[in-house]
C-alpha cells in the first residue's frame, strides 16, 4: 500500500462532500507530475484529504483509492473548465483516479500543525511555493499526520481499510 496527498478546496468539494457522495472521480488535475502519481496509485492505496485555500487549510480525513487511473472525462468535455483541446481519445493528456471516504479525522491537523511535526521537514506540502494537487507521503510522514489527527493506521484497517 502507497500512501498520497490529496488537495481539494473544501467550498468547492470537501471532505464531507465525499462522504455524502460515497465515491467520487479525481477529475480536473492539469500538471504532468501531479498526474504522473495519479498513474501510480493503486486500489487501496490511502489518500490525505487535505483542504486548501481554506481558512485555515489542513488534513480533514482519510481516502482510498477505489480504481486506478482511467483518461479523465473532462478533459473532452467542451464545457467544462478542464477541457483540453489538444487531448485526443486516442491518446489522453490527462488520467483520473476514483476514491472513497475511510474516515474524517478526529481532529482537523492545519497546515500550522503539519510544519511543527518533525517528520515532516521534507514533506514537499509544507514548502513554501507548492502547487501541486497529488503528493506522495511517505509511511513515517502518513503516521505523523495521522497521529496529529487522533487515529492511526491500525485504527483505520480496524474499521476495515
């Protein structure tokens, strides 16, 4: 199992929008890299769902990868914000992942919170300047997070992750 960073804005689609949904595609990512882990993950693979440009931003809960990447149907889509008119079907630009909700962390760990932890001192998300909507995290670092948000990795397969 791998373990990600994914970035949302929580006024556009939040934690709690997952949990309402059940499901939800991870549409509308447009930078190579953050695409290129996309192509990465596996089903199963935990994902931090972090809130961003929020006030404050931080890590709100737990995700799981529940398929792998797939062309993602924006970016054929003529009306949508993330078209891209020089992807083709033949050869997608662009690739999605589809997560489901594990678990709203028992307290919300801000981006104050996440520069404080040791084991994060090289985590790209607590540089300053990064843009990036998909990071990969490290098993210390997810543990980190997930020890600031009050629950563990043993906590979350417990409720059968």
């Amino acid at each position: 199992m791998r373990y990600w960073l994914l970035k949302s804005e929580p006024d556009v689609f939040g934690y709690p929008d997952l949990e309402r949904v059940g499901r939800e595609e991870w549409n509308g990512v447009r930078n190579y890299q953050a695409r290129n882990f996309l192509r990465e993950m596996n089903v199963g693979d935990l994902a931090l769902f972090y809130h961003s440009n929020a006030s404050p931003p931080g890590v709100a809960g737990v995700a799981r990868v529940v398929r792998t990447a797939v062309p993602d149907d924006l970016q054929f889509d003529e009306t949508s914000p993330y078209f891209d008119p020089r992807s083709s079907r033949h050869d997608p630009r662009w690739s999605m992942v589809q997560v489901a909700p594990v678990a709203a962390l028992p307290t919300f760990v801000t981006l104050d919170a996440l520069r404080s932890l040791p084991e994060l001192s090289d985590f790209a998300l607590v540089r300053r300047g990064n843009r990036l909507s998909v990071l990969p995290v490290t098993p210390t670092q997810m543990q980190a997070v997930l020890r600031a948000g009050g629950t563990s990795i043993d906590e979350l397969t417990a409720v059968g992750v």
